[in-house]
C-alpha cells in the first residue's frame, strides 16, 4: 500500500484555510479522506472525473466540499 500525505490550501471567507489530506493507493483501489475542522471526510470518484464526499449525512457546507474536492484534484503531489 502506497500512502501520499500533503496539505491543501482553500481560499474561504478571504483567508486561506489548510486542511491535510491522506491518499491511500492499493492496487487500483485509492482511498481519499481530508481533515476538515477536526472530521475525516472521505471522498469519492464522481462521474464527471471530480471528487466528491463519500457520506451522505455529511453537514458540512456543500461549497466548502465543493472547494476541498477541487484543492485535493488540483493539488495533489505527482
């Protein structure tokens, strides 16, 4: 099992909010969880090749998901 760990960077309210991110590769199995204000959130591959939140009763702001989901696909290390 590969595991990347980094940090992201979220512009919210006009200040930048860093949340961590862990990416679990095993197989063609990947796993997507970040730490938003202290919950692991994991995500999900979504039809449109986007991430998204993996539980439904999940009641964080949609845009803040939004927002980390795109950071995590545009800021993920090669």
């Amino acid at each position: 099992m590969k595991t990347q760990k980094f940090n992201i960077t979220v512009l919210r309210d006009g200040e930048q909010q860093i949340f961590p991110v862990e990416v679990k590769i095993q197989g063609i199995s990947v796993s997507v969880c970040a730490n938003i204000y202290g919950r692991e959130v994991h995500f999900v591959a979504d039809e449109h090749n986007g991430l998204r939140p993996a539980a439904a009763e999940c009641n964080l702001d949609a845009e803040l998901l939004y927002q980390v989901s795109r950071a995590i696909r545009q800021q993920r290390p090669a």
